[in-house]
C-alpha cells in the first residue's frame, strides 16, 4: 500500500515536470548550437548571452522602467476597454431595444484590424500615451463585449423561468441568475483580451515612442541588436503566459461550483 | 492546490502587478512645467539630437529661453514625416529622401536648417571576399535597398556616375532588419546602407565600402525640417535651436571620445563600430543655403524620373532662409 | 368529509399560432387533495399546469386560486420541473433559500435538507450530487416558502425506477405530513394511480373523464388489484 502511494507521488510530480520538457529542450539545444558554432551568435545569440543581456538592462534601470511603462500602457487600456466592453456588452445582452440600437454598429466596428486604425488614432489623440491606451483600449474591448453579450444571451431560458416562477425581480435575477450563469463566457474573454492586450501593445509601442518593451524591441532591431530583441521576445512571451495564468486561476476560484 | 493557497498566489501576483504599473506611472509622468511652451523635436536614434539629448547642454540652454523641450523618438524618417503631417511635432530631424517624399505627397512642410552628411559612412557594401571590386563588377549582381530612402538615391547615384544603366544592376527592395539577414547568409551580393549599419557591417561581416556617398555624389545630409505653418510663426524658435545645436555639434566634433562613450551606451553597439562611425563623421547644424537645396532639388528629380515618386517636388519652394 | 375548493378552472381555452392546446376546460381542485394528470404527451397536461402557476395566460377563461385571479406569476405556489433546474454555482443550501430576502431561513433550509436527506451536502454544490439527489434539492426548495401548491411537472421522468419509487413516497409523505395541495403531471399512469387521489385524463384538448381513486397509498393486496384496474381503464381511454 505504501507502494502505490509513493508511485502515485512520483506519478504526480512527473506530471507537472512534462509541460516544461519541450521548452527546457529548446533552450539546451539552443545553447548547443551556438557553442559548438553553427549558427553565428550575432544572428542567434546563445540563450545565456541574452540571459546576460537581461541582468545587464536590469541593472543600468533600463529593462525595469520599460517593463513597468509597458504594464502601465497595458493595465489602463485592458482596464478602460475592458469595462466598456463588459458594461456595452451586459446592457445589450439584457436589453432588446439597445442591442438593436447598438450590436450591429460594434460588429461592424469589431472587424477592423487594428493597424489600420493607427493613422487615424494619430490624428485624433497625436502620438503621446493617450494614443498608445486607446488602441490597447480597443483591442480589449471586443473580445470582452462579445463574450460577455454571447454569455447573458445564451443563459438557459429555463432556469430563468424557473426564476421567475420563484418569484424573482429583475435585479435578483441578474445578480442571482443570469450574472453568474454567464460568468465563465465573460471570463472566456477576460483571458482572451488579456492576450490581445499585449500584442495590441507592441503595435501600440511602435508608434513613436521612446519607452516600453515594445520600443525597446524596434530600436534593438534597428540596430541588429538581436539579444535584446529576443530577450524582448521572451519577455513577452513571459508577460503572456502570467497573464494567462492570472486569468486561469480567476476561473478556478470564481466557476468553483463546476466542480 | 488548495484554494486559500491559489487565492494568495494570485493576490500576490496582481499585487506586483499593480506595483509595477504604478512604478511605470511615474516613470511616464513628465514634470511639466506650465510657465514653458513645449517644443516637441523628433528624432532618430544616433542622430544629432540624439547627441544634444543625451550631452543635455540643449534642453537647458532652451529651458533658459522660456522653452521645454522634449524629444520624441522615431524608428524611420517617414514615421517622423506622418508624424510632422499632423502637427504632433515641431522639429524632425530626418535624412535627405523622406522630405521629399514628404513635398511629392503634398505635406506643407518648411526646410529649416540643414546637418552635416554621412558621406563618409554611407554608401554599397560588399563582402571583402565577393570579388566585386568597381561599379562595374556590380552588373547583373542583386542589390539590396530600402524603397524611397537614400539607400535607392545612392545606388541610383552610384549607377549614374559610374555610367551604368538603372537595369545593369538586380534591385532587391527590403526593409533594413530583412535586408541584414538576406546579406548576411549571401542572398544580396551588396547592400546600400549609411552608418552605423555600414560600420557595423564592415566589422562583423568582413564588408568593405564599395563606394561611398562621396565618391557616389549622394553625400546623405541630414536636414530639419518643420511644419510650414510653424516654421513661419517660429522663425527666432528656429534661430535658437540652430545656435544652440550648433553649439553641440561643435562640442561632438572637438570630444569623439566623449560621444563614442555616449553613442555606445545610446545604440547599444560595441564600441568598435561606434568609433568607426563617429570619426568618420562631421556634425554640424546650419540654415539653409541653396547648396543645401541644390542637394534636395537633385534627389527630387531622379526621384521623379526613375518613377520612385510620381509628382516632382520643387525643393526651393519649402525653404526658410532663416537671416 | 366536507371538501374545500382550493382551484376553481372555468371554460380554459390555450392555442398557440394555429394550434388548439386546451379548450373549454372546466375543474375544481380541492384542499389537500393530490391530483394527476394524464394523458399522451403533447396533450395539454403541461400546459394547463402551467397555466395553474402563472407561467403562461389562457386566451379565454378565469383560473382562481382562494377567490384570486391569476393573472401573474402564482406566488402561493411552487412548481418541481422535469429537468432540476438547479443553480450549480450555489450551494445546496443556497439553491433552497436562493428566492428569499431574509437571511434568517438557515433554520428552515436545514429543516428541509434533513427532510429529504441531504445534510451532509449543504454545502457541497449541486455537481456532487446525484441525479435522484439533485430532484429530492428541488423538492426541498419547492416546499421552502410554505406553498399552499405544489405543482409537479414530470419530475421524476429522468430517474431509474428504484430512485423513483422513493422519491414517490418521499414526495407523498411529506405532502401528506405538510397538507399541501399536489398537482402531478405524469406520462406514467401507474405513477399517477400509486400517488393520486383523483386522475384527470385530458385528451384531444379535453378533460375526459376524472377518476376517483379511493385505493391511493394502501398497501394491501387488495387495494393493489383495484389499482390495477383502474390504471388499465385508464389506459383503454387513453387508447380509443
């Protein structure tokens, strides 16, 4: 019996170690061809040369203010797009008047790439910070409008009749049933805005700009400067992946009940 | 995990999150000072604002003038030129091309001062090795170039100087981060580039300068360029910046050590490649003069002709000749 | 006995686009007494259940429960679905006091989860439970607000035929235990012969004929043969 319980432990670790095989592999592999010299490192520098590349910005200041500029841009417009979406979305999915009045204007306004809406961003707002929050704004904002409309419409019309025959009002209702009943929908786009977010930002940071990781990446291109670019590279990759993360446990604490 | 422990793990997380952001908050607030009128200069990395931004002599000498200055960052000329088109900024310190482009594409702009060229360090690069030595071995081989920038009027220059046609050469259009891969792994026998590209071609791909822009006759100036409105309602502005970034220029001509020191830190490239840029350079900043123009007119014309822009800019027109 | 009417029905009429559901419907339900009713499916009984709780209005016709029209949601009383119709992001707990404003109805939601046997999960939510557990949580929210009505629309349909048996007795018990009215609509006649006091056979938009069923809850022999007999006059009715 101990057995089986110590294979099970074994089992279980080995379990989180095997999404991190392929990427470790990567990395060992990397390193490999670079030091034995078949790829030239000025164009793949080795995976230590841009871990050094990455303390060395970190001490001269320069990796932790674009980083911390680069999350202020993302936060402000996830945040001001995010709950435009979220409130546009819940009123037109509660309300049959407004989403007459207002769903086909945002689907139409929902399928323009955002590139192409850079030239006309720069007229209105010029090409300061407001400009950059704007377009991270817009970018958020539909894939939480969508899922939040998709999660109120598709609430089963049952357990609102059952609601109804319970005795419910609207505002208990919403509260009680369908705010809940469309809740893992709404955080579906939560999660999926959160990536937009971020390639939103490195289109936004292009722009103009002299700060974010974004810039940091265009003008290391510019120069051919490629470990700073991949190290740009990866820490999006990383900024991605804790905000996917952030987003999974959002869902596990709050769809709890799904069991 | 339990939950209590994933709750905490994700307090903390968007804890650090919110900090940091914070933290970038501050970083991006400008102290601005509302008794200054701001006066918004663009630039490019390694250019001569970039020197006067980071000796910081300019911003101070202005700010004594009643002007704050600020400097805004762009990775190519015709991003500079979208930018000047509407009005988000006063000064743009570009290369030769985008002006005219810029005039050709009916944006009212005013030559203001002109800089110092890069003739030096600009030019066709081959491989020391690749066995083209003259223009002429250059016939029937692929030419890399970034379209309506100086790299295709140098390598139109160079063509027309050493009397060879426009199709005695293969054009290969790519923007500079594909055309350094394309060079680097032999898919381009040359490349048309200027500093500190070319510097740093020469030192890491064993290149050599096949010819420069002097010898070409496209000696690559910098000009400053401002939206017309501005540049006529500004002109004792434009004055000032001149002077003062005259003053630098003077600096960084007398103390290459000191902008080797600053451009390394600023470009981020070895300090190999930085020298042999910065001393084979002149800084300089100066009104506008009709050598200047003579210059611009030149690249508007064989713009015009080999089809690059389709209406011809009469430079003269767009200049302030500041007295 | 003098009998109460608790539900006066007169001259119902329901028609969807075209389509005649019920018509001319005329019937009185007594106090405490447990009512069924059959027939094929698709054959109005829902509906007129529905009609009873408010969820749906007659195109002619007057329901009245105590000398009230209904005319809105029925709050005095409560429906059990086919489906459980559950709230899965509450607890057991919470989906029995879910409709109520006072937060003091613990007591009473605790009285019921040990009613129908649920205790240990009040506050598990509702996925851990099984499928007979899911419909005894249902019963237990249906009677949490005292209704003088319990309306049951096939809520037993999904369930083996072990659980079922249970859950019928469970439900007779504490109806009995409880005097509350019961209305059953059932495709299952047996089920409605085993728990009724009176069947009401609907067909062809009608009610046809109701079956008095003295013979409802006794376990002798006896009463098990004439329960049989009327299940299969029922069922020959049903048939021509």
């Amino acid at each position: 019996m101990d057995n089986t319980i110590i294979l099970k432990k074994i089992n279980f670790s080995f379990r989180k170690i095997i999404p991190w095989i392929i990427p470790i592999v990567i990395i060992l592999f990397w390193q490999l061809i670079v030091s034995v010299g078949w790829v030239s490192a000025t164009i793949l520098p080795s995976p230590w040369d841009v871990l050094k590349d990455g303390a060395e910005l970190t001490v001269s200041g320069e990796l932790p203010k674009n980083m911390g500029i680069s999350l202020y841009r993302a936060t402000v417009g996830f945040v001001i797009g995010g709950s435009i979406g979220f409130v546009l979305g819940f009123i037109n999915g509660l309300s049959k008047i407004a989403r007459l009045a207002f769903d086909s204007t945002v689907q139409m306004l929902r399928n323009i790439p955002h590139l192409a809406l850079i030239p006309l961003v720069i007229l209105l707002m010029g090409i300061g910070e407001p400009a950059k929050i704007f377009l991270v704004a817009i970018g958020c904002m539909f894939p939480i409008y969508i899922n939040t409309y998709h999660g109120i419409i598709s609430v089963d019309q049952k357990i609102i009749e059952m609601g109804h025959a319970y005795g419910l009002k609207q505002s208990a209702m919403i509260r009680k049933i369908v705010f809940p009943a469309a809740l893992p929908t709404i955080l579906m786009g939560f999660r999926y805005a959160l990536g937009v977010m971020w390639t939103t930002l490195i289109v936004a940071e292009t722009i103009s700009s002299s700060s974010g990781i974004g810039y940091m990446a265009t003008n290391a291109e510019q120069f051919m400067d490629m470990k700073t670019i991949i190290l740009c590279i990866l820490i999006y990759a990383l900024l991605g992946k804790l905000s996917d993360y952030i987003a999974k446990n959002f869902e596990i604490i709050f769809l709890e009940w799904r069991g | 995990m339990t939950h209590t422990l994933r709750k905490t793990l994700l307090f903390i997380l968007l804890f650090f999150w919110i900090l940091i952001t914070v933290y970038g908050w501050f970083q991006i607030r400008e102290e601005s000072n509302p008794t200054l009128k701001t006066v918004t200069i663009g630039f490019q990395a390694g250019d001569e604002f970039d020197i006067a931004k980071s000796r910081g002599k300019f911003a101070t000498k202005m700010e004594k003038k009643g002007y704050k200055v600020k400097f805004k960052e762009f990775q190519n000329g015709a991003a500079m030129m979208q930018a000047l088109a509407t009005g988000n900024i006063d000064y743009a310190r570009v290369g030769d091309t985008p002006p005219v482009s810029a005039l050709a594409a009916g944006t009212k702009l005013t030559y203001v001062a002109a800089g110092g060229t890069k003739e030096k360090g600009s030019g066709i690069v081959v491989k020391k090795n690749s066995g083209i030595n003259s223009m002429a071995d250059l016939k029937g081989k692929r030419v890399a170039y970034t379209k309506g920038t100086s790299s295709q009027y140098m390598v139109l220059r160079a063509l027309k100087t050493a009397g060879l046609g426009i199709n005695d050469i293969k054009w290969v259009n790519l923007d500079q981060d594909a055309a350094a891969v394309a060079y680097s792994k032999n898919k381009v026998d040359a490349w048309a580039n200027w500093d500190p590209t070319v510097a740093q071609v020469e030192i890491t791909e064993n290149s050599k300068l096949l010819v420069n822009g002097q010898q070409a006759g496209a000696v690559n100036r910098s000009f400053i360029v401002s939206p017309s409105k501005f540049a006529k309602n500004h002109q004792s502005l434009s004055k000032l910046v001149i002077k003062y970034g005259e003053q630098d220029m003077h600096w960084a001509n007398t103390h290459h050590k000191q902008v080797i020191k600053l451009m390394t830190k600023e470009l981020k490239l070895s300090k190999k490649v930085v020298t042999l840029e910065i001393e084979r350079r002149t800084f300089g900043i100066y009104k506008m003069n009709d050598k200047y123009v003579k210059e611009e007119q030149e690249i508007a014309d064989m713009f015009y002709q080999s089809g690059v822009l389709n209406k011809q800019a009469t430079v003269a027109k767009h200049v302030d000749y500041l007295k | 006995m003098k009998k109460e009417i608790l539900i006066t029905i007169r001259g119902v009429n329901k028609s969807y686009v075209k389509h005649i559901v019920l018509r001319e419907i005329d019937l009185d339900v007594y106090r405490h007494e447990f009512l069924a009713f059959v027939g094929k499916s698709g054959g109005g009984k829902s509906t007129l259940l529905r009609l009873i709780a408010g969820l749906e209005q007659p195109n002619a016709g007057k329901i009245k429960q105590g000398g009230h029209l209904i005319n809105k949601i029925n709050d005095q009383a409560r429906m059990m679905f086919q489906e459980d119709r559950l709230l899965p992001w509450m607890s057991v707990q919470d989906n029995v006091t879910f409709a109520s404003k006072k937060p003091d109805d613990q007591k009473e939601a605790k009285k019921l989860l040990s009613l129908v046997g649920l205790t240990e999960y009040a506050n598990a939510f509702p996925t851990k439970l099984s499928g007979g557990q899911k419909q005894r949580l249902a019963l237990a929210r249906a009677l949490f607000s005292h209704p003088d009505l319990l309306l049951l629309d096939e809520p037993l349909g999904a369930l083996d035929a072990l659980t079922r048996r249970n859950m019928q007795d469970l439900i007779m018990k504490i109806c009995q235990q409880r005097k509350i009215t019961t209305i059953l609509v059932t495709h299952d006649i047996n089920e409605a012969v085993r728990m009724a006091n009176r069947i009401a056979l609907i067909k062809d938009q009608l009610i046809k004929e109701i079956f008095d069923n003295p013979y409802r809850g006794i376990d002798t022999n006896e009463a098990k043969e004439k329960r049989a007999l009327i299940s299969d006059e029922i069922l020959n009715k049903i048939l021509n």
